[in-house]
C-alpha cells in the first residue's frame, strides 16, 4: 500500500492487490496513508492452495481492472 499511494500522490498510477480477506485492511491503510478514495484490486481469496490454472483464472478475472487503473488519467 505504501508504494502505491506514493506513486499515487506523485502522479503517476499505480495498482495495488490484495485478497478480499484483507480488502478493509487495505482500504484502512490507503485512507490512514492520506488517499482514502484509493481503488485497491481484490482478488477472491485465498490464493495459496490454488493451482496455478487457478492463479491464471483470477488474474485474467482482474486484469481489465489492472489495465484501466494504470491507464486512467
């Protein structure tokens, strides 16, 4: 999170993920780092005993969501 909301307040966009577990955990972090409308990527949870089909599904799931960040102006 930290990394992310730097770039963020520097201008330049930047993409964060996280599982739902921990969407309030980040969500809490971005605002107490001074960006409370920052957009986290979530990812359904847990990721750990996927396999690695799995893993592909739930980043091609996110992936246009990874690109419009990066590309919003």
């Amino acid at each position: 999170m930290h990394d992310g909301v730097a770039f963020e307040k520097a201008g330049k966009p930047a993409a964060v993920f996280a599982t739902t577990e921990f969407a309030d955990a980040a969500r809490a972090q971005a605002a107490a780092l001074g960006l409370p409308a920052f957009e986290v990527i979530l990812v359904d949870h847990p990721i750990q005993p996927l396999t690695q089909e799995e893993v592909y599904q739930r980043a091609d799931a996110v992936f246009a969501q990874l690109v419009a960040k990066l590309t919003r102006r």
